[in-house]
C-alpha cells in the first residue's frame, strides 16, 4: 500500500572512520579505515521510509558545493522528491565526523551548515493540503521551524512523528497528538529522569504526545494515556549503530502512513531498526520492505 512521508530535517555528508575503539579526550588511535557517506537525520530517515515503499517528500537544505550535489543526488536514486529541498548559496553542506568502534558503538560530531538555514515556506502549506500523510521531522534543522510546521501538519489533519534528536531544551513545547520518539539518553535530558518508564510517562503527560521511547537491543517503551508497553528487543548480529535511530524512525512513519496501528507500526520500526545495524553506514544497512518481510518471517 502506497503511504505519503513528508521528511523535514537534515541532510550531511557523513565522514566516517572505523576504529579498533573509541579514543579517549587527548588519545590517538591507529589502524582506522575512512569512507565518506550520505547522510544526516533527515536524509536517512526519507531514505528508510522510502525503501520500504512510501512516496517521501525530502524538506532541509544544502550548501551549493560538491557535497550538497552528492547528498541530493542520493535521494533521487532512492525515488526521494526533492523538489523542497532548497540550495543555500553561502553555506556548506552539512557535515558529520562519526567515529565506529569494534563492537558498532559510535561517537558523532555534527556542523549543520546548510541545515540550520531553512525556514518555514508557502510550499509547506500547498504539501500539506494535497491530502493526509505522515510528517516525521528531526531536530537537526531549527527547533522552531519543526514545531511550526508539526501544528501545521496536525491542523491539515496528518499524523505527526518528531524524533527529539539532538536532545531540545527542557520544556519544550510540543504540538499535543505528535508522536514523540527520544532515545534514553534524549528521555532522560528531557525529563531530567533516569527511570525510563517514570520518565515516559512524565513526558507523555507533560507534553500531551505519545512517546515511543527507543532504548538500543533492550527495544522500545510505547506510552499512550496511562498505558505503558514494552516492545522487546530483537537479536542481531551488530557491526554499527549509525543509523538505527533512523531505520526506526523513516520505518514507523512509513507503518504509520500506511494504515499501522501505533504499536503494529512500532513492531515494524524495531525489526527495521535492529536489522540495519548488521550493515556498515547509515544508509547502507536501510532494508527494503521485502527484506524486512523475509527476515522478520526467519
């Protein structure tokens, strides 16, 4: 079934060394192996939705060098309409230093260039009235043109999934009936609370969202009312983390558009997100619906 993804958040190129382990502040490790990728929040969350089958409409920006030519050119390969994807002349590209030790943790440093440039544009209204969708959004763009564009969305009678990544500031306000989905450590930045389950409930009853609270191989918390509900985690084999948050978040908001509940689209996002991390690269490990299918069945 086709489902529409509006994607607003970050496009990067994404320079990667794999390393033996994470180095250490003033420490020197050897031995690492370079590759440089498309990436970005934004970019690999529309890649991952529309891998899976959904028409996904990309919103960020790029600088007009080499390396905004690269990131949007890998959209368009994956079917990804780029058409509100805006070239910002006097800024560069995004662009993301990302460490990858042995066991697949990852330790990132992010410029934003280009993405902390766009803002809120009359095409934004113009997507949004041409019928009901999914908007999925990240904070690697303006806070503000986020939430701005969340209440359009929720007005215009779409589902709304903000992935609150990086972290926001404590007391943020967010548009009530999004779907907020915050990784541990952004649970606990946010509520200031280091017992998940208090503090998905605090968040949800603070900011009138659903949270689905994505915790790495111990799977996910889903919070909606009083109810609380644990997905479990599921087994892989894991060679990088990078991206997973991602593969989570395109693949719920695709579930989402195509008719899931929230938590059969939670289900889905959770394979999803663990399978991608037994392929090296953000992107790279991003699965096609039939993959995800054939490997959730084995």
């Amino acid at each position: 079934m086709s489902a529409d993804v509006l994607v607003l958040g970050s496009l990067n190129v994404d320079l990667v060394m794999r390393v033996p382990r994470i180095p250490q502040v003033g420490e020197t490790v050897a031995d690492g192996r370079f590759a440089r990728r498309r990436g970005g929040k934004g970019a690999n969350q529309a890649v991952a939705a529309a891998r899976l089958g959904a028409r996904v409409r990309m919103v960020g920006g790029v600088g007009a060098d080499d390396e905004g030519r690269y990131a949007l050119a890998g959209l368009v390969a994956e079917g990804v309409d780029t058409s509100l994807v805006e070239v910002v002349p006097d800024q560069p590209t995004g662009t993301a230093l990302i460490l990858v030790d042995d066991a697949g943790d990852n330790l990132i440093a992010v410029a934003s260039g280009a993405n902390a440039c766009i803002a809120v544009s009359a095409g934004f209204a113009d997507v949004l009235a041409s019928g009901p969708g999914v908007l999925l959004a990240s904070l690697e763009v303006p806070v503000d043109v986020v939430l701005s564009v969340a209440a359009m969305a929720l007005d215009a009678g779409w589902a709304v999934v903000v992935n609150p990544a990086p972290a926001p500031p404590p007391g943020t306000s967010w548009p009530a009936g999004a779907v907020l989905t915050p990784n541990q450590s952004e649970l606990q930045s946010m509520t200031g609370e280091g017992d998940v389950e208090t503090a998905v409930r605090q968040l949800a009853t603070d900011s009138g969202c659903r949270i689905v609270a994505t915790l790495g191989a111990e799977g996910v918390l889903l919070c909606t009312g009083d109810t609380v509900e644990r997905v479990a985690g599921v087994p892989v084999q894991c060679v990088d983390t990078t991206g997973a948050g991602d593969a989570f978040n395109g693949a719920l908001a695709m579930g989402l558009a195509a008719g899931l509940s929230l938590t059969e689209a939670v289900r889905q996002a959770n394979a999803a997100a663990a399978y991608s991390t037994e392929t090296a690269g953000a992107q790279e490990g991003l699965l096609t619906l039939a993959q995800l299918q054939s490997r959730s069945r084995g």
